[in-house]
C-alpha cells in the first residue's frame, strides 16, 4: 500500500487521533510506525520538522504530510559504524543499502537518523557528503555549526581527497583520467588499476574523485565501456550478486579545527571482495 497526501489540521487534537480519522485503512499500529520511522512532516508557522510522538497536541492551521509506503517501511539493512570520534566531527561506515539521509518516504534507513539514535538525540548532526544508498564506505558527520561550516568549506573548495574502489567490466588501461562532463558541467575522474581478473573480464579500479557530480564514478566509468559491477542503473552485462562494487576506500584532509592532517582509512574487515 502507498499513500501521500497532504492536508491542514481544521481542529485542536492529538496527532495520532487525527490521523486515526484520516486513514481509515491504516491501523493504529501501522501509523505509530509510520510515524516512528519519519514518514510524517509537520509544519508549523516556519517550524517544519518530522512528527514522531503519536501523543502530539496539534493545532488548527498545522499541516501534515503522510507519504506511507509499506514496503519501503519494511525494508532493513546492515547498521552503521562508528569508526572514529573527533567531537567536532564522526567518521562513519555507512553500509549498502543505506541512504545517507531520508526524504520525505521516511528516514529509518538513513545514516543520519542512525547516528542520531545513537548518541540518543542529545548530540547535532549534520551530513557533509553523500555516498549512494548502494554504495558503501566512508561518510563524515559534523556535530555543530561551525564544524559543519569549515568542512563544508573544504569540500566546497575541493580540499577533502576521496579515493573509491571499485570493481568494473572489462580490462581497463594501468592509470588514466575521464573528462566527461555531466548535466553540462566539467567533471574530471582519476583512476589507477590495482588488479585484473582475467577469467571473469573484470578490473579492481582505485578513483580519485577530483568533482563530485551526481553519480560520478557509476556514470563515467559507464560511459567509456567499464560500468561497475552491480550498478543498477549504469552499463549492461554488469550484473552481481554482491551487489554495488563502489565503496569510499579513503579521506584526508588537514583539519582547520584541529590543525592536523587527517587521514582516514576504511578497515580491511569492512571491504568489499
């Protein structure tokens, strides 16, 4: 079943009684867990956030968006990990199948409200980068304004290095470089081969990511006969049971916080292959 609609609060009342009256085909139960795992938005006046407690007073002029999805409130996937805390910031794992943050069907699998419930939500946590729900990897989370402002800046400025690997179809040349723009911007790919598997045609590939337009990696390498193993959207005779073979391998940075140079590696016990 799936359901989005929106629609302004006429009468004082708890939200979960409204919602009850709204949805006569939901139970109960389902839109507590609806609401739980981030499928109800609520504004009001500039206050626009994700209504969770079933027992919220609600007033008339508030505005509700139910956007339900059942299969999509079902799914599951691997928890997150927290690799390293920086107080300012948190290096995390972000498993495939998990989104970086959620969108308006929800946010229960998304890395932001996992870090969240983590540290219980007494601890702000904002995304500075994104990585495909399908991919795996490397993700950092900033725990204030200014940190989240400075590495922003970074990444702005393109002074975060983030190195990929990836598995591709075919044998792809030692090193090189993919200039292809995309959606009409310059866009540039580096890459090194670090192994080939000659019986299966494949190439374990290391990226150095220089832009970051969406889906980069996945769309150049697509591009120029190699897409990754396991894309779902990108290339054809790719297929894998594994899944994505794109994972955030590698950051480093200097720290305008800490005034050092960071450098950050994905454990050996966390990667692909």
């Amino acid at each position: 079943m799936k359901i989005s609609k929106k629609f302004v609060v006429t009468a004082p009342g708890l939200a979960i009684d409204l919602l009850v009256t709204k949805f006569p085909e939901l139970s109960k139960a389902r839109l507590k867990d609806a609401m739980t795992k981030g499928a109800l938005l609520w504004r009001r006046g500039k206050q626009n956030k994700r209504l969770r407690r079933a027992q919220t007073d609600l007033q008339a002029g508030d505005s509700l968006e139910l956007h339900y999805d059942d299969e999509l409130l079902s799914r599951s996937c691997d928890a997150a990990v927290l690799l390293q805390d920086e107080r300012h910031y948190s290096l995390w794992f972000k498993p495939a199948g998990m989104l970086s943050q959620g969108n308006e069907w929800g946010d229960h699998l998304s890395l932001l409200r996992f870090a969240e419930q983590h540290w219980q939500n007494k601890r702000p946590v904002f995304l500075l980068h994104r990585l495909d729900r399908e991919a795996s990897g490397l993700v950092l989370l900033a725990h204030n304004k200014a940190a989240a402002a400075a590495l922003g800046q970074l990444i702005q400025q393109q002074q975060i290095n983030k190195t990929y690997h990836i598995q591709v179809k075919g044998l792809v040349a030692e090193q090189g470089k993919i200039e292809l723009p995309l959606d009409d911007k310059a866009c540039l790919t580096r890459y090194q081969r670090l192994a080939i598997d000659e019986q299966a045609q494949q190439s374990l590939v290391e990226v150095d990511l220089v832009t970051g337009r969406k889906h980069q990696i996945r769309r150049h390498f697509a591009a120029v006969g190699h897409p990754v193993m396991g894309d779902p959207a990108y290339g054809s005779g790719n297929k894998n049971q594994q899944g994505l073979m794109l994972q955030a391998v590698r950051l480093s940075f200097r720290c305008p916080l800490l005034k050092k140079l960071q450098l950050f590696e994905l454990p050996a016990q966390l990667r692909q292959g």
